[in-house]
C-alpha cells in the first residue's frame, strides 16, 4: 500500500510537468491535467484505505 500511495503522489507531480510543457497544445495540457486529477483521486483512495484498517492514524491522515 505504500508503494501506491508514493506511485500515484509522485505520478501527480510528473503530470504537472508534463503537462506544463505542453501548455501550447490545448488538448494535451487538459489531458494531462486530468490524469493529475484522477492519481489525486487514486492517493486519496489509498489514503483512506490505509485510515480504515488501521495503518495511519486519524491525526495524521487529517495532515494529507
């Protein structure tokens, strides 16, 4: 679970990039925006999975 929740963080930022260098094409820049979107909506998942079977604490799961 660890491993998915560093994959999916660390994908939002490559994405970011990415999509910042393709700003001038429209399409790729809203492409690639939504794949930051939907590795956002992934880390959240993981994160709540790791809140209910006990691995994080609700402490610090209020920190993400």
């Amino acid at each position: 679970m660890q491993f998915s929740v560093r994959g999916s963080s660390r994908s939002v930022c490559a994405n970011i990039a990415e999509a910042y260098r393709k700003r001038s094409y429209v399409n790729h820049f809203i492409s690639k925006l939504t794949d930051c979107d939907a590795e956002n909506s992934e880390t959240n998942v993981w994160l709540e999975f790791a809140l209910k079977c006990g691995y994080l604490q609700h402490q610090k799961f209020r920190n993400y």
